[in-house]
C-alpha cells in the first residue's frame, strides 16, 4: 500500500495533497454554495415560466448544482486558512 495517491488519513482526518480547508472556508464555502443553487434555481423558474417548459426549469436547477459542486466541492488552496488554530499542534 504505497503512497501514490495523494488522498490520505492523518490522524483521524482525510487530507488531499496537504490541503485543507479551514472552518472560515467552509463557511464561505457553504454561503457560496447556496447562493449559487437559489440564483440558479430563480432565473430557472422564470425562464420555464415564461417558455411554460418545466425541462428548462429542471436544467437550470442541474447546472446550478453543478456549477457550485464544481467551485465548492474541491479543496482550494485559496480557502485555507493562513493560520492554524491555536489549539492544533
């Protein structure tokens, strides 16, 4: 079982290549996220409305989700914090 992959448990935590993301990047993360999804979700809604199509609706929904799992899902190294918690070695 070599180390080849870059996914491994240290200490209890799953860690991808030595990044991490902080709980001010979840937080970030998990407003972005949401925003995403209603912004996409609105204009979704109005557009079907308006061509009376609930599949333009559905597909608006669908790439939303997409677009914000793409852009929140990885771990980014602009999300990491810049300074551990005290309380971590």
């Amino acid at each position: 079982c070599g180390e080849s992959s870059s996914l491994f448990v240290q200490e209890g935590r799953v860690r991808m290549g030595g990044m991490h993301v902080d709980m001010d990047g979840q937080r970030i993360c998990e407003s972005l996220y949401q925003v995403i999804i209603v912004v996409f979700s609105a204009v979704g809604f109005i557009a079907g409305y308006f061509v009376e199509s609930f599949k333009v609706t559905v597909y608006a929904v669908l790439a939303g989700v997409a677009l914000a799992s793409l852009l929140c899902v990885p771990d980014w190294g602009i999300l990491r914090g810049k300074e551990t918690p005290s309380w971590l070695p």
